[in-house]
C-alpha cells in the first residue's frame, strides 16, 4: 500500500480552524514547544541528551544459530538515512523530538529500483515527521488499531508510518510530552527569565538618581533629566549646573538574575528529563559525588540515556530484516582516560577475552605489522591478569610484579 495518499480532488468547504493555523495536535506544546526552547535549562537538557544518543554509531549484528551474534556491515539505510542528511543529523532529529515530545513520527520511504521482495518490505530511507503535524486517532486502542494523518495523508495504519514513544500509558500509543505534562514549572522558568532580562531592558528600577541641594520645579526637573538622558547617550561630557551631582543605583547579582529562582527552575527542568543538574550548569542540592569520571559517565547512560537509546535500538531493528539487528555503540560515552583504557585492555588480553588486535582496533589502530612485533618483542615488559607491570629480571630471566621482595 502506498503511503503517498492524493486527496479528494473537490475540498471539503469549511472555515478556518485552529490547526489551520497552528497545525494539528491540538495541545498546549504544539504552540509552546518553540517557546520552552528559549528556557535556558530546556535547551541544555535536549542539546545534551540529543548530541549524546546521535554521537553512539550504529552497529548492525546478524544473529546466529549458535544464539551469538557476529557484527557486520552497517545496512545502507543507515549510511544515507534521508537525502543529504549525515547519520548523525538524522539521529539527532528523532531522538531531539522523543525528548521534547515524547514522541517521534517517521514516514518510510522505498527506493524506485529495488524489485527484490524481501528488500521492497524494508524501506531504503526514513523522513522524520513534525510531530506538529501528525495528528494520532487511538480512541478505541486496544480494541481498534491507532491510525495516524499527517497533512493530506491518512488515515495511515500503525504498519505505514514509524512512531517511537517514550513514557507511554496503558491504553494509549502516545507518550507523555514533558512540555506538555510540566507545563507549569517551564511558564515559571520562563517568566523569571523574562523577568530578568527586562529588569536591565526596560529599567526595573532607576538606573541612578540626580541630587540636588537647591529647590526645582517640574520644568527646571525635567530639563535637568533629559540633559543628562542625552549626554549618556551621546558619550558627552556632563557639565550639570545648580549643584546636581548623580549617584548610580547598585543592584546585587541576586537581585537583579535572581539567581535562587533561576536554580530552582533550571534544577526542576533537569530532573524533568532525568539529568544531573550540574551537568547542565544547575545545582545537585546534595552531597553525592562521584569516585572518576566513568562512573558518572555510567550512571548518565544508564538513568538518562537508556530509554532513548533502547527506543532506537528496537525500531531501527525493524527497519531491516532478520536475522539482522541493531545496537548503538555506547563505548565512546562510557570511555575513561587513557590509563583506565589501558589497564582495561591489558586485562582483556591477559585473560583471554580480547585479542591485542581487537584492543587496538577498539583503540582505533591497525594490527601490528611483522616489524613492530618484532620490535615489542624486545621489551622485557609483560602484562599481569590484573592489568599490572610485571618486569622482567635482565640477569635471570625471572618475573617478579614492582616492588616484590626480591
């Protein structure tokens, strides 16, 4: 069945509706989501887990008899996802709309040349969707399957259209969008931000004060404020007269960014997407520090990134056929340092779980050739199971671990 749908060609004569205007969907994010982007905290918390989760490559395995699985060449759908689109511009647009919305949209496209039948039920590309203009009829779910229009197509079956949900009730194929369930806390965020900026823009407060000692009347009042107005503004030199003398108003830094209410926002927004408040310039509010940088690194992955990446996963599985499946690569998240990577790989190899060639590979460096063997070989170093030194006596041959008794 064919996803590009025509219209009727005589229109239904009607007036101008609401998502005429604003596009369909009919709620309080369709129109406010561009607005809660210019929430500091809402930006960082979408820039944040959109970069991480597009930056994971996606690595295409083919399942085995055995149940192993073997790693293979990634599919073509997901080397060139969408016209000129990288794969990570492509990634980033669905899982910055699953963030946002809750929901991700995608229409599959077929490519014209592909006849084999088992190719022709996969599509070759996937356009994602303004979630603003897909419009979800799941009234009767479950008993009736959810149909979907968007535009001048539809209604489209759950088969014809891709839909990736993140926080989904029983009964229902959407998931909850954050702008729209938090509405509340982004409006408060939003107008003490506001609130902010106009203090400076609009003088919240008089900028300074001119003083006098002598007696005016409105006129002469005026005359002396607009003097002063003028020569700011033009960088002129300020010759008052009649004694004025001009004292400037100082506000603190709490006062005029209200810092203690912009905390509070920005940690209220990253606990909405499930993000370490410091990550994005907020304060934790508690003593829990981290023992290195992997393991915060582990926890980001496994409390803020793992039901994206999950969601992605399992619908970029069915967009190939099986026995194929996909994971996204999350080592590059997840790396330390360079001493820890080491250590790591020295334990892999002493322990039979890698081979030097695969850490190398891992580290994104050939296999050695038969001249730097040779040269290693002369290195009186080897590698304990535990990832340690163990040097190796000149004289004798032995091997002792540093700082063993002799």
């Amino acid at each position: 069945m064919s996803l590009l749908r025509r219209t009727s060609p005589t229109p239904e004569k009607r007036s101008v509706s609401y998502q005429d205007v604003w596009g369909s969907g009919g709620d309080w994010e369709s129109y406010k989501t561009q607005a809660s982007m210019t929430h500091v905290a809402v930006y960082a918390c979408a820039r944040l887990i959109s970069s991480k989760v597009a930056g994971c490559p996606i690595e295409v395995f083919r399942e085995l008899g055995d149940g192993t699985a073997e790693k293979v060449r990634s599919q073509p759908i997901f080397r060139a996802p969408f016209r000129r689109e990288t794969p990570g511009e492509w990634k980033y647009r669905a899982v910055n709309s699953l963030v946002l919305r809750g929901n991700t949209y995608g229409l599959p496209l077929r490519g014209p040349n592909l006849t084999d039948a088992a190719l022709t039920a996969f599509p070759s590309q996937v356009a994602w969707l303004q979630p603003d203009l897909v419009t979800v009829n799941d009234a009767q779910y479950p008993d009736v399957g959810a149909t979907y229009h968007y535009r001048a197509m539809g209604p489209l079956s759950d088969s014809e259209i891709i839909h990736m949900a993140t926080f989904v009730e029983p009964g229902s194929v959407r998931g909850l969008s954050p702008i729209g369930q938090f509405r509340k806390v982004y409006e408060a965020g939003l107008a003490a931000q506001q609130y902010g900026s106009d203090w400076f823009d609009t003088g919240g407060q008089p900028s300074g004060v001119l003083e006098t000692d002598q007696a005016l009347d409105d006129v002469e009042a005026n005359t002396l404020r607009k003097r002063w107005t003028e020569l700011r503004q033009g960088g002129g030199i300020a010759v008052l007269g009649q004694g004025a003398k001009y004292k400037g108003i100082q506000v603190s830094p709490n006062e005029s960014q209200f810092l203690e209410t912009q905390r509070f926002s920005i940690s209220q927004v990253a606990r909405i997407f499930g993000v370490p408040p410091e990550m994005i310039g907020g304060d934790a509010g508690n003593s829990l520090t981290y023992a290195n940088r992997e393991q915060r690194a582990i926890d980001f992955v496994t409390f803020t990134l793992a039901p994206y990446i999950t969601a992605l996963e399992e619908h970029f599985t069915r967009l190939i056929p099986a026995p194929y499946f996909v994971k996204l690569n999350t080592e590059q998240l997840l790396a330390g340092d360079l001493k820890s990577r080491l250590e790591a790989r020295a334990i892999g190899i002493a322990s039979h779980q890698l081979t030097p060639t695969e850490a190398r590979f891992e580290e994104g460096k050939r296999p050695l050739t038969p001249e730097q063997l040779t040269e290693l070989a002369a290195v009186p170093i080897t590698i304990t199971p535990n990832g340690k030194l163990k040097s190796t006596s000149a004289s004798t041959g032995d091997t002792a671990e540093p700082g063993a008794a002799a």
